[in-house]
C-alpha cells in the first residue's frame, strides 16, 4: 500500500511517499480503506519531532485524521460492520472519562501511525461511525478539530442560549467553534485580519466581528459588543501574543479555552487578571470517544457540514502542507485519498 511517512530522520525533508505490505486485521480489530485525511496545524509539527519522545520513532505514517471504509472485521468484532464509514479517533486510549497520561499518549500521527495510507488496522474501540450526509472530506475533518472545539464548548463548557463567545481566526477548530456556538444558542464574535474571511464568517453565523490587523487592541471594540459585560467564553486558539487581550475581555467566572498556540507557546501575560477575576483556563486536547459520539448526533441532527477549504490528491501532501503554513485557509484542508 502507497503511505505517506517519516524516514530515516525527523525534518519535512524527509517525509516522503513510500510502500508497506497490506495490513491484516486481528482479533478484535477492523481493516479500513482510507478514503479522506484532513490537516491540523499538529502535523506541521510532527515531521520535526517538536513533541519529543511522544512523537514516535521512525518510520512515521503522518497525519491524525482521517476517514476510511470498514472492509474487514476480525473475530469478535462488534461495534462496526463492514461497509461502514468511520473515523479513526486521534485519542486511540481515551474512550471516556477523565484524562491520563496512559489515555492520552496513544494518538493517531505521532507516536502512532497516521491517516495517510491506504489502509489502516486498528482496534475496533478506536473507530466510530460518522454521519451520512457528510463527504468523505467533510468526515475526515471532524477527530481533532471539530472535536476539539466539542469538548472545549460542551464537554468542558458552559454554554446555553444567549451565552457570548469570542472565537480567534477562521481556521479548522474556529470554525467548528463558530457553528458549535450558533447550534447552543449562542452568541459569537469572531476576530481575524481579513475582511473577507470576516464576511465568510458571517455568511457562517457570526454575530459580530473585528478584525485585529486594523485594531491591533481588539479587547476594547469587545467592550461594546458585550456591553462592557465581557464574554462568557473564549476560544483562545493564539497563544502567547493573544493571551493578555483574551484576558482583558472575559468576563469575570468566565472560561479560556486554551487550544492553540499559534502566536507562541510562552505564558506572558498578567496572572492578576486571573486570580482576582476567578478566570477559568481550560486546557483542551481533542477529547474522548464519548465526546466523539454526542458530537457527530448532534452533527447529524442538525446536518451541520463543515467546511472545507481546499482538496489536494494523495500525492499532493507537501503542497497541502506548504499552504497549510501559508495561512490563507478558511476552514480545513484536506487531501483526497482515491
């Protein structure tokens, strides 16, 4: 089978594509046809081992998520059929419950195998079935970035009608934050430094918007969208540069959801706004199998589509990964299997 990894040493020098024997399933486990993979910003920092000893050893099939056909199922296999279509989950150990270290270190692109291939083997607790209205594309979204966005507003949030929520940029996670929102009744803010992805992002829902390269200070146009009450919850998708402005425009109980730190990955920003605030800040990684399920009903419930931005062949994974760091997406990238 055609694969896309990591060989011979860490660096996107070295990703290229390359063939293993076809995978057999086991007892217990299912073979899937990949059909869709999708980018995060995770995967631009795989191929330079930038989680250490958690990114694996070599060779190293990339990329987290993804969506294949069930065309296999070894003895004892229940939860899936063949002809099914299902999402490999990027947390293969976390089912439910609470995080650990052992839940949370078996993930899909680092340290274990990725999506791109064309056929994957695993365990029938680490699939789930996706809703039929979506693409293969659309599917291949939804293990890292919708649920991640998932977890941050409904698992470990808060949210109801009327509630206010500030979303960074228009990216994957944003996005999916941005319909998650408007699908709890919420209502939402979007920031970013192009008035036709502000435009986009309307046309998606958004109530209000300001775009931060022409008001550098942001938190205080918030101030007026609020009513000077601040936001309820903010997807802080940043990092180190966006921090302290999040900080200056949540409200006082109100939760950070710390996701991205796409603007630096120190804490520079004053502890005092928290303390005396009784600010929450919730870190956010993926999420669980349970989140997983409640997500993709309610997905299915509502036929919310993701978006995505642009399809690149198999082939294609470096120019997709190129346009990936070049930041002009609205939405998800993804590549197209067969």
């Amino acid at each position: 089978m055609k694969v896309f990894q990591i060989q011979d040493d860490w660096g996107f020098e070295n990703l290229r594509l390359a063939t293993r024997p076809d995978p057999k399933p086991g007892p217990g486990q299912v073979l899937l046809r990949m059909k869709a993979a999708s980018l995060n910003y995770r995967d631009l920092v795989v191929p330079n081992r930038g989680y250490g000893s958690f990114t694996g050893t070599l060779p190293l099939i990339v990329l987290s998520d993804g969506v294949g056909e069930v065309i296999e199922c070894g003895a004892g296999v229940g939860r899936v059929r063949i002809g099914d279509r299902v999402c490999p989950l990027f947390n293969q150990g976390w089912i439910g419950g609470e995080p650990s270290l052992e839940r949370m270190t078996k993930t899909l692109g680092g340290p274990l195998d990725g999506t791109m291939a064309e056929y994957m083997v695993l365990p029938e607790e680490g699939v789930a079935r996706v809703p039929e209205h979506l693409t293969d594309e659309q599917a291949a979204t939804l293990p890292c970035a919708a649920l991640t966005a998932w977890s941050a507003l409904v698992t470990y949030g808060d949210l109801g009608p009327g509630s206010r929520v500030l979303v960074q940029g228009t990216g994957g996670v944003a996005l999916f934050a941005l319909q998650f929102a408007k699908l709890l009744g919420a209502h939402v803010t979007v920031i970013s430094s192009s008035d036709e992805k502000i435009a986009r992002a309307r046309a998606l829902g958004a109530d209000a918007a300001i775009n931060y390269s022409t008001t550098p200070e942001w938190y205080r146009a918030t101030r007026e969208i609020t009513g000077g009450r601040g936001y309820d919850h903010i997807v802080e998708l940043g990092g180190e540069k966006t921090l302290e402005q999040s900080l200056r425009c949540i409200r006082p109980g109100g939760t950070l959801s710390m996701i991205g730190v796409l603007s630096g990955g120190r804490l520079a920003a004053p502890l005092g706004l928290v303390v005396t605030r009784q600010v929450r800040l919730q870190g956010i990684t993926v999420g669980h199998r349970d989140g997983f399920e409640a997500m993709t009903r309610a997905i299915a419930q509502h036929r919310l589509e993701p978006v995505v931005d642009r399809v690149f062949a198999f082939e294609e994974l470096k120019e997709a990964m190129d346009y990936l760091k070049g930041g002009r997406h609205f939405g998800k990238i993804c590549i197209r299997h067969r």
